[in-house]
C-alpha cells in the first residue's frame, strides 16, 4: 500500500469514516493507528472529527482549540494540529450546558435542550456548514481523510439533526467501517443491534468491522465471525487483540488506579479530580515516571480520609468557580490546609492556580452565573475570567530553587490573573517559534510562594519536558532524579506499535476496497 493507491478522486482526497457501537469502543485509538499505518507508507493523510465532546483540548498551529484526540491523531500522521481536524468541539462546563467551539474559537454556551432538542434544527444545519467547509478544504489537500465518529450512530434518540455519525457520512457521501469492544462482552449483539438500528441507506454505507481488544485464542472466535458475515452480508475486516499498557493521550477518561512505584522512596503525587476536570493529560508524565506514585482522589470523596502525600495537584477546570465551591462543600480546604501544615507541596495549573489566589471573579457569565467566588487565598493575586479565550503554544524558561531551565507547553483559559505584590514569577515565556530580541525577557506567569511550598501556572504540558519535569519534581521533594520520561518518544512509539499491530491483524486488502 503505497500513495499511488491512493490518488484524489477529482482533486478530492479518498476517505473512509470509523464508526464505533459506543463510546470507547476504539474508535480514537482505531483511526490514529489508521493514520499511523498510511502516513509510514507515504500517503498524504489526515484526521478528521466532525463533532466531539471532550475536556481534554490543544492548542493548535493556526491558533484555535480542537479535542486532544484529533491533536494525537495529527501527530500519527506527522502533522500538527489544525482546527479543520476537528471543527466543533463541545466542553461541557455543567451537568446540562456546554461551552461550543467552532473551528477553534469558542462561540456561544448552549444549553442541552437547546443543541439537540427539536429546536435544534437550524443551529445544527449552521454547525454542518462549518464541519463540510474544514472537511472540504482538507479534501483539497490530501490523499486520505480518516475520520473519527462520536458515541455511536445507534443512538435513535439523536439521530435528527446529526451531524456526528450517520448524520455526516450522508452529506459527506463516505464509507463507514464499525468497530466494537469485545473486552466489554456482547460483541455480535453490539454489531448486529446497531445495524439493524440504521435507515436502509446508512446500513448500505457500513462497509465492514472491526472487533477490538481481544484476548485469547482467535480459533475460539471464527465461527462467530463467519455467522456474523452470513448474518449481515458485512465482512470483518480483522479482530485486534488487547494491547496492554498502550501509552496514548486520553480523550476523556481518568484511571481510577493509582501508580504504583517499586522504587525505594518514591514521591506520593495526589491529583483532585473536580467535576470539571480538564487537559488531565498534563499529568501523563508523571504517571509514567518510575519514582512516582500518582494517585487521582475525586473531589466527592471523604476530605478527613486524604491520604498522605508529598504533592498535591489542583488541575484545570472548565468551570472553576462551581470547582472551587465543590472542593469547599467536601472540605477539601481545610485538607489542603493541614497538607501545607506538614510541609507539603501544592502546585495549581490553569484553573487549579486561579483557586489559589484571593478572588475570582466572572463578571458577565463566561462559566455560569456572574459573580464573585473567594478564592483559598495561598497567593496574593486576584483573577477575573473574560470573553476573550487565551490559546497560545509557548516555550520559555523556568526557575525554581535557583536552577534555570528550558520548558514548553501551551494555555488555554479565559482568566486574566494579577499580583497583588512584587515577587517574580517563575516563568518567563515566549509564543512558540516566535522571533523575539536578545534582552526580551517574555511575558510573566505563574506565582511561587514566599515560602516556596506553592506553586501556580497557567502551562498546560508543563511536566511534558524531561528537563522541566526532573526540576519540578525536585521542587515538590524528589531530589537527585533524572528519570523523567520523554513523553514525545514514548507517544510515537506507541502510536508505532498500535500500527504494526493494525497491519497484522487488519486484512488491508478488504479495507483498501472500503475507502472511497
């Protein structure tokens, strides 16, 4: 399979679309491996994510916001993220609202009723033009665009109005592949009911399956996947087996298992999980890291039962005000009172460093209600949210304990935090690539305490560097270590393995058949 397979059908690129029976079924992981595999053969590919609805975003080249999955799934293809990869991104920021993104930039707050309820209708129709606008410009620039659907095209109760799934493939005129879990049990129901729940013209469009995660013997499998065939007249396109440890950015999903270290005196790292936890991919680091133990802690859980530990983080948040309240309501203040009492460390990025300072306010509503919280008040500063989304990719400096060193990442957050006093900031940084003068010395971020215990950012990624993550683990009380994981290293390795696994167990013929 080579790029002279696949040449543009009259200037456009071929495409083929990876639907899933449900939500984590595999599609995300499906369509990098998918990008992965082309890519290395020399086919100009690119991701494609009509709608998603995740927490979880980057920063993208061209300056706008798209689901961190799409991010990686740019990355397989060799390509940095753009915002016509994924050009309506929904976050949600209350049980029944969700802050709308279209291409890149964050246009309105909607309310779940409102987005697909029967009033829908015309907003939806405005939300296709925009998604066929990225896709058609990406058609005009590849070979071949892989495209990730949400949820499942089963859900009857969404189907009006789609834009998603089946919704897309119809105004798109693609081929659609289905994968399924079989690690949850119940495959050939999953395949089969969700056919048989399709219009006549959608299942027309399923070209095939895939079954995913398997473990055991293939022999156990064969005559269920010959009566499947029978059954729908659909090939199965390959059975791929359960992948331990694949090491790939989460989309949204937390893993309620704590790391554990086998190395003598490893540094005890707490994580609190609020209800609108975002971009917890900022900690894959330190989950990787073999002197630390990482443990997440929802913030619903009993505050007096905090386990003991040497760092405890407060991430982003896509609705901190409500956040803040929560972890008050549990009493997680005063946990994080008697944490510094004994000498432990605390570090807030994003959201979690606006609650550390003395007020936040949202004057016309940005998160929910206009208002004023009380911030926990660990550092002199004030924070007010605007309108106005930050989104930049920067690299800079950062100095702590009087060590310097390089770091990069990226922000995104609507606040605008100010001091309350002189002390420096310990990050100084810079867009990323950007030209500036011998002497400029970057924009400030970040606040370190006075007695060095507390440390905020606005940085997303900030543990991601290996030279950064080695200085601020050694801040947080893990001295003389230089095992800090190259994150880079380990997401293309994996995203190799994922592709070497599709090509043995994918019949690549049959799929060639299926992309149009």
């Amino acid at each position: 399979m080579s790029s002279s397979f696949l040449p543009p059908l009259a200037g456009q690129a071929r495409t083929l679309m990876v639907q899933g029976t449900a939500s984590d079924a595999g599609k995300t992981t499906l369509v990098a491996g998918l990008c992965r595999l082309f890519a290395r053969r020399g086919v100009k590919v690119a991701p494609f994510k009509p709608q998603n609805m995740a927490l979880n975003s980057a920063v993208t080249i061209d300056g706008g916001e798209i689901g961190r999955a799409q991010a990686l799934q740019a990355a397989a293809c060799f390509l940095p993220a753009r915002i016509d990869f994924n050009p309506i991104l929904l976050k949600p920021q209350s049980n029944t609202q969700a802050q709308v993104v279209v291409q890149g930039r964050a246009l309105s707050v909607m309310e779940a009723k409102d987005f697909f309820g029967p009033e829908a209708k015309q907003y939806k129709q405005r939300m296709l033009t925009a998604v066929l606008d990225s896709f058609t410009r990406l058609r005009s620039q590849h070979q071949l665009i892989l495209i990730e659907g949400a949820g499942s095209p089963a859900e009857i109760n969404l189907r009006d109005n789609d834009i998603a799934n089946m919704g897309f493939a119809e105004a798109a005129d693609c081929p659609v592949i289905l994968v399924a879990d079989i690690d949850k049990g119940g495959v050939f129901a999953q395949l089969v009911g969700t056919l048989m729940l399709l219009s006549e013209s959608e299942q027309a469009r399923i070209k095939g399956f895939v079954i995913n995660r398997f473990r055991g013997d293939i022999s156990l499998l064969n005559n269920g996947l010959s009566m499947l065939e029978e059954m729908t007249g659909k090939p199965v396109l390959g059975v791929v087996p359960y992948l331990d440890n694949l090491q790939l950015d989460a989309e949204d999903g937390i893993s309620a298992t704590a790391t554990i270290s086998t190395e003598p005196q490893p540094l005890k790292v707490l994580v609190l999980v609020t209800p609108r936890i975002s971009n917890h991919t900022d900690l894959d680091p330190l989950r990787l890291h073999p002197r630390v133990e990482l443990t997440w802690v929802h913030s619903s859980s009993d505050a007096t039962a905090c386990p003991a530990a040497d760092l405890i983080i407060l991430p982003g948040s896509k609705a901190v005000r409500d956040d803040l309240a929560h972890l008050r309501q549990q009493g997680w203040h005063h946990a994080l009172d008697k944490h510094l009492r004994y000498g432990g460390k605390l570090l807030g990025i994003c959201g979690g460093y606006q609650m550390l300072g003395q007020c936040i306010s949202d004057p016309t509503g940005i998160e929910g209600t206009a208002g004023n919280s009380q911030g926990l008040g660990y550092l002199p500063m004030i924070t007010e949210l605007q309108g106005e989304k930050q989104l930049r990719n920067v690299s800079g400096t950062l100095v702590l304990n009087g060590s310097q060193c390089d770091i990069n990442g990226y922000e995104i957050h609507c606040g605008q935090s100010r001091m309350l006093d002189g002390s420096e900031p310990p990050l100084r940084l810079f867009p990323l690539d950007a030209h500036h003068e011998p002497g400029d010395m970057g924009r400030a971020d970040g606040m370190l305490s006075d007695d060095g215990q507390i440390l905020g950012t606005y940085l997303h990624g900030l543990f991601d560097g290996v030279d950064a993550c080695n200085q601020l683990l050694a801040w947080a009380g893990l001295p003389h270590s230089q095992q800090a994981q190259d994150l880079h290293a380990i997401r293309e390795a994996n995203l190799d393995r994922l592709a070497d696994t599709l090509e043995q167990h994918l019949d690549l013929a049959l799929l060639q058949h299926c992309i149009q």
